[in-house]
C-alpha cells in the first residue's frame, strides 16, 4: 500500500499553482483505500504482488476519487472525510473537471498495462458511470423494485469492488476458476457495501462519517430500507412518506423513525450480512492465509460500518 500511495502522490503532484493546491486538498482527504487493498490482496491469495499490481491499485484509487468529486456535485455534498468538498472550495465547474482530470491521470497509470486489463478497467469504469445515471434516471420512482435497486448498485458500486478482485487474481496468474471466484468475492462485497452506506445515510453520523449525510432523501433516491418500507403500506401510507422525504431534516427524522419501526432498517442491514456471507463463501476453496483472512475481514468490515 506504501508502494501505491507512493505511486499516487507522484501523479497528483505533478501540478503547480492552484491545480496543485486542489491536488493537495484532494490527497488529504484520502480514506482507506479500499479498493486499492482489494487489488492488493486478491493478488497476495494466489502468488506475489508484481509492478502490475501496484499501478492498477493507484489507479483504482484515482478513478474511485474522481466519482466521488462527481458524486458531491451531484449530491451537493459539503463535506468528504471532514474536510470541505472541492465543489463547496471552488464550485461545481471545478470539482467536475477535477475529476475529469484524475480520469485522465488514471489512463495515464494504465496506458502500457496489457490490453485485457485495460479493457477491464475501461468496462468497468464505464458500468459505474452508467449505474449512477440509472439511478439518477430513476429518482423519485416510487415503485422501483429490491431487485432493481440491486441491478442499479450492482452497477454503480459493486461492478468496481468485482474488478479490483478479478484483476488481483488475474495478474498473479490464478486460474479461470479462482479469477471468477475472486470476481465474486468482490462483487457480493461491493453489494454488501453499497447497502450499508444507504444505511448510513439515513441514520449515520456525520461526525463519524465525515461526510454529508441525508443527500439520498434529498434528491429522493430510493434506497433498500426505504423501498422495503414503501412495499409495507398502502397507498395513503407510501403518500406519507413521499411528503415526509420532500419535508426538510424533520420530514427526515420522521421517515428514520418509520425504518426503525416497521423494520426496515434492520432488513436492509440483514440483506447487507447475506451478501457478505456470499461474499466470504466465495473464498472457501481457496487456502488458508492471511491475505485471505483479510479479505474476509474487509467484507465483514463493510457491513460493520458506523455500528
């Protein structure tokens, strides 16, 4: 992971005068790299971890910021990991072509990988995108389906979390059989993930998070818990609920409390744990170690979030 960072800082700092300074903003406000680990320890469970390895993990961070750029215009979120959003600093124009830019760095990074990879990474940037314009398409369509949402944050979030695992095993030369079975992994982990910060968003805390929280009851995004909601009343009910999602932070407080109460939000997190469990019993052939222990751990990690 040092390795990656290294590589990281070396793209995003390469830039003087005010570019610079957001490039700077931006490597402060890096999380837990995820996705960048994934890569990483989906190759540690089947050999050793190459040069290969470490450019595709950079760039899975990279690609993973440049989204959140984009996902903070779209939500008007203020605040990532604590710290102002570039769009809240320097306005929407800047925080977009900001992460137009990482996009661009990320190729960069990619360039002289082998063509199956970069097709991979090339595919799946391009499902994220298409999974966050289903569900901007689908806004406020009160009768989305649990299997719908799940096609939409298969797309939008776990698409990534399957590739970063698929591409871990791939380059250190696993079988067909032990790619896919990573693929999963990664996938069901992805989904679990996805779930869990919906989760948060109605009830997390935004000290803890360190980010702005409530952004999907506010452009109306149906989520798991709400939709398991929607489907336990009646027409006059789901009525309720639209007024209370479109009525500001009471309106929203009072939609919390009718998760909580019908069970809502302890289904949406039941569903999380399943995937999870089909997460880790993708793993099951694969040996004992610690690469595959922490892979394990991840999955259960993402459900465990603000609990």
């Amino acid at each position: 992971m040092g390795r990656v960072k290294e590589l990281i800082i070396e793209q995003l700092t390469s830039c003087n005068g005010s570019v610079g300074e957001l490039l700077e903003h931006i490597n402060a406000q890096r999380g837990k790299m995820l996705r960048s680990g994934l890569v990483l320890l989906s190759g540690s469970c089947q050999g050793k971890i190459t040069d290969q390895h470490i450019r595709v993990a950079a760039a899975a961070e990279i690609i993973h910021t440049a989204t959140l750029l984009h996902d903070d215009v779209i939500d008007e979120g203020q605040k990532r990991r604590g710290l102002p959003t570039i769009n809240i600093l320097r306005g929407n124009e800047s925080a977009v072509l900001l992460g137009d830019f990482l996009l661009s760095k990320a190729s960069v990074i990619c360039a002289d990988l082998e063509p199956r990879v970069n097709k991979t990474i090339a595919v799946t940037t391009a499902r994220v995108c298409e999974g966050e314009l289903r569900q901007v398409i689908q806004r406020q369509n009160w009768h989305l389906s649990e299997s719908e949402y799940i096609d939409i944050i298969t797309e939008k979030s776990a698409s990534f979390f399957s590739s970063c695992c698929y591409l871990g095993g791939l380059l250190a030369e696993a079988s067909e059989a032990r790619v896919q079975s990573l693929a999963c992994f990664g996938r069901n982990t992805g989904i679990a993930f996805q779930i869990t910060d919906d989760l948060l968003d109605i009830i997390g805390d935004e000290s803890k998070t360190g980010k702005t929280l409530g952004s999907d009851a506010d452009k109306n995004k149906l989520t798991l818990a709400v939709i398991h909601l929607l489907n336990q009343t009646d027409e006059k009910g789901k009525e309720v609920i639209k007024s209370k999602l479109n009525a500001g932070v009471e309106g929203k407080k009072d939609v919390a409390e009718m998760l909580t109460l019908s069970g809502s939000l302890e289904y949406a997190h039941k569903c999380a744990e399943e995937f999870v469990d089909k997460a880790i019993e993708a793993l099951a052939d694969f040996k004992e170690s610690d690469a595959k222990d922490a892979l394990i751990e991840t999955a259960r990690f993402v459900v465990s979030r603000g609990a």
